[in-house]
C-alpha cells in the first residue's frame, strides 16, 4: 500500500501533503506538489455502484485538472485514516486516468500488417458465416469450375476447393497485392487452387463462359460499378450457370461508431470506401446484365464476434487495407468506445444487412 510511508498521527495537512507527493511521485507530475491535489477533498462513499464511482471520480478528474487554478491544497475536513486513505485511492485512480488517457497502445499493436490482421479476423469472425453460405446458396458439385472475385486471403477459396474435389478447380482474384501474397503462401498446397491478381473488370477467364458458379463473398459493397461487374460475370459464365453473392447494404453499426469513436480524422475516408447499394437496385443491375434472380433475401441475423478489443482493432485495421489508423486510438478513445459497447467480448449480433442473391445465365436468353 502506497499510504504505508503516510503517518497518520501527524498533522492533517501533512498527511495529505505525503499523500500528494506520493501520488505525485508515482505518476511523474512534474509541477508544484504543494497544488497537486483537489480543492476540496472527496471521500467516495463504500456503498456506491461500480459505475457512479467511476463517474464521482471523473468528476474529481475535472476539478483536478480543469480547475480555476485557485489553491488547491485539501481542506482538512476529517482527520479519520480512512478519510486519508481514501483520499490516496481517488487520487491515484484519476491520476492513472489522466496517465492512461495520453497513453498511445503498444507497440506490439501498432506493427499489425492489414493483410495479416485480415487473414485473422477473416479465419475466425467470418469464417462460419461464409461456410452457411456456401451450403445454403452455392452448393458447388464435384468438378464445378468456380471464380472467387475478391477473394481476399483465400480462406473460403480454399474451402470450395475441397468441395469441388481434383477434377474441379477454383481460382481466387482479389485486387489486394498482398492479400493475394498471403492466399498463395497459405494454401500453397491446394492442387486445384490458384490465386491470379485482378478485379470485378479485368480478371482471369473474364468473357470465357469456363465457370458453373462465380462466388463472391462481401465484395460488390467495394465495387463502384456494378452493372460493368455483373455484365463481366455473365460474360463468364457457362449457359445455366450462376452467381452466388453476398454483401452489405450499409455499413455495420458496429463498424461506424467505432469508425467514428477511434478515427473519427478518419471517419469520411474509411465510410466513402463502401460502395453501398440498396439491395432492390443490385437485383435490378444484375436483371439488367441479363441474369435471372432465383433467390435475393436477408439472412435471419449477422454475426460479428469479437472475444476482445484487439480483435476488434484487428479486424478494422484489416478490413480497411490498413485505413483505419492504430496510432490515433487512444486509451481514452478506447474507454469510450467501451462505454458503448460495455467490455468485451463483443457479440454484434444484429439483424441482418447481409444481403444474398444468386443468380443464373438462362439457357435461352432474352435480351
Ligand atoms: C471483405 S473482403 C472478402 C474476402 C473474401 N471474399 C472472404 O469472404 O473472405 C472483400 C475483398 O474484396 C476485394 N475487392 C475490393 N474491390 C474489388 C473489386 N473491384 N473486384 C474484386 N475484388 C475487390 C478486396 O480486396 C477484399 O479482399
């Protein structure tokens, strides 16, 4: 205990003046000790909730920091221990407050590699729900020929592949140089993978009819033209095949208010990189493009689970391609963040904005 070093048979304003500098010592305050300190002194009742605590202590914070500059110094108002002692704790809880609230995170957090973060986040937070999909709307067979179009790091190319089995094949294209780096080394040894660097206009097999199905999962909401993008997908496929796809209609709540908490220097650049559309105008370009709509719903709800906050900084950090700035979230940022979605883990189960359609090239086509 820190007021082990506090002789509380002394005077009372040599208590809280042993208080101050222990305090003042423990937290480097480089000003005046004999004004280090609040102006009135506050002994926080036993019998207060966790969370009024914390507010009466902010308080303190307030009047400690932000004060008028009079003096300072503690008006004795008990000579009790206790009082003392209490007076030790509220200092030293703001005072970590006030050091915490400068503190940048750790290094450690700020070497994450987006591509790596991604392929994390992606093999764990979106994993499951991709593999619904798959075998809810894709239902690939034995020797299907798939197009992956944005397949980020892989993780569920990897998964159709298995799928479709040695005499069907998959190929992954994803705009994200180092992404695709990352699928390459990753499932290296998936013989009927392979990963080709390209995007929703240019990519390989593009105009080929070779593909029963093009797969592409959280991508059109990146896209800025989609009607280019399903015309190239039509394009692609063989006659009866079809497109099985899933994407955001707006940006997850959870995304935005940390968006907006975390980075809010960021927040216009981060929002603008979705490429949003509501889900009956994607159904309308993909009719136009001359594919016929067999299924286009919201699933019951979208999971997002984040076991802690570096998970979830993890997975912004990753989906943004590195946007989402590290160095600007500060512990204090952090804390308020928690304050909205209490502590973790986060479950950000919501309804859902996940829409899917699949579609398929008619047999006879009436354009
Ligand atoms: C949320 S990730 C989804 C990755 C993967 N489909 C999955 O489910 O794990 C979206 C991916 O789309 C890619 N992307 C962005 N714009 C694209 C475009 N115009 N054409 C193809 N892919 C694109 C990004 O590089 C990113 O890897």
């Amino acid at each position: 205990m820190e007021y082990r070093n506090v002789d509380f048979n002394a005077d009372k304003n040599k208590q809280y003046e042993a208080v101050r500098k222990a305090i003042a010592r423990k937290y480097s305050y480089s000003g005046d000790v004999d004004l280090f300190g609040p102006e009135e002194s506050s002994a926080i009742p036993e019998d207060v909730e966790e969370s009024q605590r914390k507010e009466l202590v902010e308080k303190d914070h307030e009047r400690l920091f932000q004060g008028d500059g009079k003096d300072k110094r503690i008006a004795a108002k008990s000579g009790s221990r206790k009082f003392v002692m209490e007076f030790y704790d509220v200092m030293s809880t703001v005072s970590g407050i006030m050091a915490s609230r400068k503190k940048k995170l750790s290094s450690k957090e700020l070497t994450w590699k987006p591509n790596e973060s991604y392929q994390q986040s992606s093999a764990t937070v979106k994993l499951e729900e991709g593999k619904d999909f798959i075998h809810t709307d894709v239902l690939p067979q034995l020797e299907d020929a798939i197009l992956d179009l944005g397949c980020g790091t892989g993780e569920l190319s990897a998964y159709l592949a298995e799928l479709v089995g040695l005499k069907g094949y998959v190929i992954g294209v994803d705009p994200d140089f180092s992404r695709l780096q990352l699928a390459k080394e990753t499932h290296r040894h998936v013989e009927n993978l392979s990963f080709i660097e390209g995007n929703s206009n240019q990519f390989e097999g593009m105009g080929s009819e070779k593909f029963d199905i093009i797969f592409s999962n959280l991508v059109i909401h990146w896209v800025p033209d989609k009607s280019k993008a399903f015309r190239n997908m039509f394009d692609s496929l063989k006659v009866g095949g079809k497109i099985s796809i899933q994407y955001s209609d707006i940006i997850p709540p959870f995304m935005a208010t940390s968006y907006e908490v975390l980075n809010p220097e960021k927040y216009e650049k981060l929002s603008n990189m979705f490429h949003l559309a509501k889900r009956d105008d994607v159904d309308l370009l993909c009719a136009r493009a001359g594919f016929d709509v067999v299924k286009s719903y919201y699933p019951k709800y979208t999971k997002d689970l984040f076991p802690s906050v570096e998970s979830l900084l993890q997975w912004l950090v990753g989906t943004s391609h590195g946007v989402f700035d590290l160095r600007l979230v500060t512990q204090e940022r952090v804390e308020q963040l928690l304050q909205k979605f209490g502590n973790p883990p986060f479950d950000f189960t919501e309804n859902s904005f996940d829409c899917r359609l699949v579609a398929v090239k008619p047999r006879s086509q009436t354009l």
